[in-house]
DNA sequence: TTGACTGTAGAACGACCGTGCTATAGTATA
DNA sequence: TATACTATAGCACGGTCGTTCTACAGTCAA
C-alpha cells in the first residue's frame, strides 16, 4: 500500500469529500466490502487509479467512510437534539431523531452503522473496533442521558439506565431492521408506541396523557 | 445456469449434506455472498465443480443455505419450545431458546437469520424474498402465541399482540446484535431482565415474584 | 461384456477485485 | 520561462469470483 499520498490542495480535499459522499451511499446499501474502488470510478466518472491515491489502501478507504457517515449522523442526530433540554426531553429527541433518521432514507441502505455492525461483528481489524466505539459511544449516551434524568426524577430511582438503554436502543433498532426487511413502515409506528409506552413506565406517573401540550 | 444435475443417490445425499453443513457455518460469520463456491471448495477438500454441480447457481446454494439454517433453527429454538403448554409459558420458551441458540454459538456468526436479514434487506431476489419470509413466519409466531395467552387471559385484554411481539422481538435481537459486536454476553443478562419484566407487566400482575415454582 | 448414467476433477473463460508502476496535464513557485 | 509538485489517467499484475466444457472413474442395468 501507497502511503496514501499527500492532497491536502483545496481540490483534493473536494475531490476527497465528494468521493466519500458516493461511497457512504454505497455502502449502507451494499456494505462496505461491497464498496468497490472500481464502482466508485465508475459512479463518480474517475479512474480507480484516482480514487485509490486519496485513500491508499482498501481499509483506509472504508474507515474514511465510517468517519463520513459518523459525521452526518451527529449532523442529523445529535445536534437537532442539543437543542432539548437535558433528561427525558433530550433523551426522547434523540431517539426519534434517530426514528426520522431512517424513516426519511438519510442513508439509502436505513441505518449506516447498524448495517455495518451486522457485516463486521464477526470480523477483526480496524473497521470493526471503530464501529464497535461508535455504536458503544451511542449507547453510552442514551444511559447518561437517562442517568441524568433521574438525578432530576424525571426517572424513577428503580430504573437502571443501562437496562432502560438496551431496550430503547431495542426499539430503533428493531424499527430499521423491519423497515429494511418488509419494506414497511407500519415498523416505526411499534417502535415509537413502545417507546412512549417505556417512557411513562419509566417516570412512574400512571398513566398521563398530558391533555395537550 | 445448469439446471443442477440430477443427483438422488444416496452417496451424492450424503455430500449436499456435508457441504450444506460447511456453507451455513461460514455464512453465518462471513454473509451469504462472502460464502464462495472456492471457498467451499479448499474446506471441503473437493473441486470447485464438485460442488457447484449440486446447486447449478450461486443463488440456488445460498436458498439451499437458508433452508438448511432454517432446519436447525426450528430443531434447536421452535420443535423444544413445543414440549412447553401454548400460551405465556411457550412464548417464554421460544424467547429463552432463541437467546439460548445464539448463547450458546449454534452459528459461528450468532443467528443466522439476523446476519442475512441485514445482509439482504436491501437487494431483491429470491434469497431476500425467503429470508423475509422467514422472519415473518417468527414473528407470526410470537403474535399468535400472545394472542392464545391473552385468550387464556394470561395477557391483559388491553395488550396489542403485534405490538408486542414487536418489543419481545426487538430484546432478542439486540442481544445477539451486542454480543457479536462487542463479545460481551452481558447483553443476555439485560435481554432477559427486559423479556421477564415486560411479560409481568403485560400479564396485569403487579410484582408477582411467585414463591418457588 | 457392453453401455448408459452418476458424481467429481481439470482446465479454462471473462469479469472484477485491490494494488503498483509510469506518464502527464495542470498548477504553483522561483 | 523554467522547475517542482499535485492530482489523475492508463495500463498491467496476480488473484478470486461464478460458470462452462470436457474428460473420466465408478456403479448399475442389460
């Protein structure tokens, strides 16, 4: 492998980043083995040889990718809900920004990093640990988010956080995996009433239905 | 395409067999499109003709791939779940089978059908169409065995199967989809806290906890 | 003993893969 | 205007893919 060559032109960066934006589509359809040095030349008009010098090897090509992919989530997922105040309200904000996130085909494949967790959990090297950091970083933030909302009792003491963000984690999940599948959208429908249904478990008010509002 | 030879001895039987077994086990961990014909080949010590001559086509050896995951699948987690009375009590057997299956590493690369519904979610064709098929024969499953228990009124009136058959769902699959990606079996723990409290609650019990038995 | 048929091997096909070498047009600098 | 360097192209390599054609040893029926 090159040592993946210089470029730091304006051009390149361009070049570099418009390249990224095919392949991230590519790949949450197709998988990041699928992703082809040779289709993104033909997607993108450019010879394989062109493409390669931006990246130098295969795998550098893919973690480039992951890293793309990562940025638009945080664009689409995380910021938005930034602006909710901490605890249940933030907490709920991320996780139907992550519902709007597949249900409007952001990535053309549903979930980027769900597709890749599937074709790289049974495989070493530097792809999967990244993913693995992604994915654990996620989680880590929907359980401090539910940590912290229990400091303000928004959230019952009993609740444990972790518990509490494996099954919410379980829902979304759940919804792009039958979405993908079926083709069916009826999927986000189960996975917010289970959502909000959780949700008013876990605050401990019987049943509120605040009466608009 | 060929249209795959003949082959109803017993000996040539006997071979499907042996190379179905192998094809599942590397499809399982590396995809149904990592699973190469080559491949096979070198584990299994034979010619690459040798092979492909009992499928005739890529395609008809990965539906024979499924089928034969399939027969596995229904003799670990579904045929042992049927010693267990219908209703909650075998709706909890085929939950702890399926967490049992994948516990346990009946697959190298977990449930086979979780890496192969990813795999395929987003490509037409006839191995898409059985996969999808598939899952939803589970999850008919699990539907209707909430409905039985709710007619037996071991489920409140007031729970929508689907909706959870959905939720029920969605633990198990989480479980296997954590403990591939971060080889951490913890996530059996948190998918059976989740499956055991949210069978309490739809049964209407308060905290039941019976004593012994 | 002959002849048909079965299961497998060997070799080859065209296509695509990731990668490396070399050349070159374009741009920036001197 | 001459020089250095950047970004890309062209071409080729060895390898693997699914697939096809042909050959052949083994078995079984006549």
């Amino acid at each position: 492998m090159k040592p993946a060559v210089l470029y730091h032109t304006d051009q390149a960066v361009k070049t570099r980043r418009q390249i990224l934006q095919v392949a991230v589509d590519i790949a949450s359809a197709e998988g990041l083995e699928g992703l082809s040095i040779g289709r993104l030349a033909a997607e993108l008009q450019m010879s394989k040889t062109g493409i390669f010098a931006h990246f130098g090897s295969k795998e550098q090509l893919q973690l480039a990718t992951v890293q793309t992919a990562k940025a638009i989530f945080l664009e689409q997922v995380v910021q938005p809900a930034l602006k909710s105040p901490r605890g249940i309200s933030r907490l709920k904000a991320l996780l139907e920004n992550w519902l709007g996130y597949v249900e409007r085909s952001v990535f053309r494949g549903g979930c980027f990093f769900a597709a890749a967790s599937a074709e790289f959990d049974s495989r070493p090297g530097a792809v999967h640990d990244e993913i693995a950091a992604l994915t654990k970083a996620w989680m880590d933030a929907l359980r401090e988010e539910i940590a912290f909302a229990q400091s303000r009792k928004e959230v019952q003491a009993s609740v444990n956080p972790a518990q509490l963000a494996f099954e919410l984690h379980a829902y979304v999940q759940e919804a792009n995996c039958a979405f993908k599948l079926f083709n069916d959208k009826s999927a986000f429908q189960l996975s917010r009433r289970a959502i909000a249904d959780h949700l008013v478990a876990a605050s401990g008010k019987r049943t509120l239905k605040k009466s608009k509002q």
